[in-house]
C-alpha cells in the first residue's frame, strides 16, 4: 500500500554523509589499480515533511579519498530537489532525472561524466527509492509493472537516435510483455544467477584464493572472478591455481581494472589462455572502444566485458556500435542512476549482448539487484550468459540487505532500492568523526 501523503508534502531535505569502511586493514577489494582501497559511500537520504518513515536513500561508491569531493558534488543539487512535491517527484521521475543533467552551468563539468554526473545518478536513485517505498513495491517490482509507454518516458534519448529510436525502443519492451508474470513467478522461486568475487582479490594468498573458490563452488557459485594485471606470473600462478581447485566446468572470470594498454592486454590474455578465462573485464582504458574492439578481436573467444567505469549510455552506445565488448557491465552507481540504466538496458537489447552488472563495493550489489531482475522481467526476458557480481562485503549494514541461495540473489520484496543503511553504521563510519576512525592510529 502506498503511505497516505497529503497535497502538500514536499522534499524538505537532502542530506549527505560520507561514510567510510577501513576494508584496507585486510585488503578486501584489492586489484592493480586499487591496492589498498577504503570502500566509501557518499550516502544520500531525501527526506520529506509527509511522514518520518517516508525518506529516500542511496549513495555513489567510491574507494576511500574523494569521497568529500563526491559527497560535495552530491550536496550542489540541493536545489534541484528541496521544495519539490513527493507526488510530482514520483509520478515523473524521466523529466527529474533530465532536470538534473540538463543544467548549462553544472553540465560544464561534465557533460553526464565524472563526479557531478555520479552525484545526479546517487540522486536519482534516491528518488526511485522514495518512489518505490510511497508505491509499497521494491524497485525492480514497481519497474516491471510498468507499461512500455512508461518505460519509453524514463529515457533520455538525446545522443542514442543513432543506435537506438523510442519506437524501437518500445518494440523491445512489448516483445516482452508477454510472459512477465511467469518471469516474476520465478525470480521470487529462484531468484537471479550470481558469480563471486570473493576469492579473487590480488592481496590474497595463494591459500586463501584456493579456500575460497572452494567455498563459492559449494555454495552454489558457477562463476568465480580473480584479479588481474600487477605480476603475470603471479596471474599465471593464481590462475593455475583456481583452475585446479575449481576444476573445467566452472567459469572463471579475470578483471584487469584497467591496467594495461592494448597490446599488453593481449599478450597477458593469450598467457593466460591455457587456463580458459571465461572474459576478460576492463582490459583497457573504459574510455577506448577501439582498444576494447582490438583486445576482442585478439583473444577471441575469450569474452570482453567492461562498464564499471564507463561513463554514460554514449560510451555504452558506441562500445556497442563498434562491436567491441561480449559483456555489458552495467553499474549502478556509475551513470546517472536508474534512467540511464534503462537506456542501457534497452541498448544491449537492441544489440543482443549480455548484462552482467558490476556489483561489490559498498551497497552496489543491493542496487544493482533491482536493475538486473528488471531486466529479465521487462527487457530482455531471459538469463541465459546472465550473472550478476556479488562480493561478501559490508551488507550487515543495510536494512535489506541482498540474500544468496545455491549461487542465486534472491528477489527482494521490501519496498524500495534496497540502498538504508542502519543509522548505527552511518553513526559508527561516518568520516572522520565516526567512531571507527577517530580511533585510528
């Protein structure tokens, strides 16, 4: 049921924290470009004068230092949504998500990149959230129920005509009205197909790789991911390594982090070949689809994936157009939030390449959920070469956290996008005056 909202509630607050997980301690998340990262959340909550339990919540992800400069960025669309109707806000959320890039002066510092874009997509996403909670629905339930019409009205097309129209668009979208509910039906049986990172951090041992690979097979894991690209022998070794642990039939991926230029990407890939990497992620810059399409071309068949880092729905169109990614890694909190993410849906669609998301982080795999489940229920109808990333960090401190079955997430039912954090751990990481780290030495 929606919650009762009188005539005038309006959004009366954003307010943004920056909290901070000290997950270098132990070198969780660890990677070649990432050596000892701080998983951070620039953490937004939109509250309104209707109800003390009606707020929304989400966060841009960062890795420790910027989090201020992310939290600021945050912070400078205050006026675009204090003072706005929580009924208007709701019933139109493409015109607010446009609202929020189409700005002259703040589009200086992109256009739709960097830091201000990621602030827009945290926004966003914190609107779908409130959005969803006043619908009594989660997310990925209130998107599905959507008509295509609807749908069609949350994108920003502007760019995309080239590759991709409205109308074929919306012919995507009722090609899959048939058969949503059975897809619904299932998620809630099954849930989503996941793959782990978990074992693959490259400040692991040898030891711990091959204890937690071992796990992740038994937990019902299909998929397992390591790090790449700051030793190849170290690479070769590891990858031996969780190959003989894992055995043939299990997928494992490999994530460069975008350490190498071209030709070393594929040199280190075809000497780790022998060993069957299932794709490749992020071999290159996420900005060079050219380099991405050469990289492609040489490993075959070796898949491509690449998206974590990849600025807007216009980078995604052309890694599209230029044939140069297997994998489309969407990210939750990289873009500009949910609408984007349905542009970048609907491309893949169109371009019929598989969506695994980029998860992990702080909060990223409990978002990125709703997009995935999404996905299967209105867009592309299937999860066939579909696995969704999921790391076993930070989720105690969310309200909803995300629920893995036999290797799947399972279809969560609380309202929203997943992404409350519990005031205690807000209170407890909130940086630098949190007690976690005025504590530190």
């Amino acid at each position: 049921m929606s919650s009762p909202l009188p005539a005038s509630a309006r959004i009366t607050a954003l307010d943004v924290l920056d909290v901070r997980f000290p997950t270098s301690e132990h070198l969780d998340g660890s990677d070649a470009m990432n050596p000892e990262p701080d998983y951070s959340a620039a953490y937004v909550v939109l509250r309104t004068d209707a109800d003390d339990e009606l707020e929304g919540h989400a966060l841009a992800f960062t890795t420790g230092r910027g989090n201020d400069v992310q939290a600021a960025a945050i912070a400078a669309l205050a006026p675009y949504v204090v003072g706005l109707p929580v009924d208007e806000l709701c019933a139109d959320l493409g015109s607010f998500a446009r609202t929020l890039v189409h700005d002259p002066q703040l589009r200086w510092l992109g256009p739709e990149k960097g830091a201000i874009h990621m602030a827009t997509g945290a926004v966003v996403n914190a609107a779908w959230d409130l959005a969803a909670k006043r619908a009594g629905k989660p997310v990925w339930r209130l998107l599905g129920e959507m008509t295509p019409e609807e749908l069609v009205a949350q994108v920003d097309f502007r760019w995309l005509t080239d590759a991709l129209t409205p109308e074929e668009a919306l012919e995507i979208l009722r090609r899959a009205e048939p058969g949503r509910q059975e897809r619904v039906a299932r998620l809630l049986e099954k849930g989503y197909p996941a793959y782990t990172t978990t074992p693959g951090w490259l400040g692991y041992s040898d030891e711990k790789l091959a204890r937690l690979a071992r796990e992740a097979v038994a937990e019902g894991f299909t998929q397992i991911k390591l790090k790449v690209g700051a030793s190849l022998d170290d690479d070769v070794r590891r990858m031996r390594t969780a190959r003989e642990t894992v055995g043939s039939d299990i997928r494992i991926a490999v994530d460069a982090n975008q350490r190498w230029d071209v030709q070393p990407a594929i040199a280190w890939m075809r000497a780790l070949a022998p060993y069957d990497p299932y794709w490749i992620e992020e071999p290159t810059s996420p900005d060079d689809i050219l380099g991405h399409a050469a990289v492609r071309d040489a490993v075959h068949p070796i898949k491509v994936a690449t998206g974590e880092h990849v600025a807007n729905r216009v980078v995604f169109k052309q890694l599209l157009q230029a044939g140069a990614v297997d994998i489309v890694q969407l990210d939750s909190a990289r873009v500009g939030g949910v609408n984007e993410n349905i542009a970048i849906l609907l491309l893949a669609a169109k371009f019929a390449v598989p969506v695994c998301p980029h998860a992990g982080g702080v909060g990223l795999c409990e978002m990125v959920q709703h997009l995935s489940m999404f996905d299967y229920v209105a867009v592309s109808g299937t999860v066939e070469d579909r696995v969704l990333e999921y790391v076993d960090h930070l989720h105690e401190h969310f309200v909803d956290p995300v629920r893995i079955a036999d290797g799947h997430y399972l279809a969560p039912t609380a309202p929203g996008l997943s992404a409350e954090m519990h005031p205690a751990s807000l209170k407890e990481y909130v940086y630098p005056d949190g007690p976690t780290w005025t504590t530190r030495v």
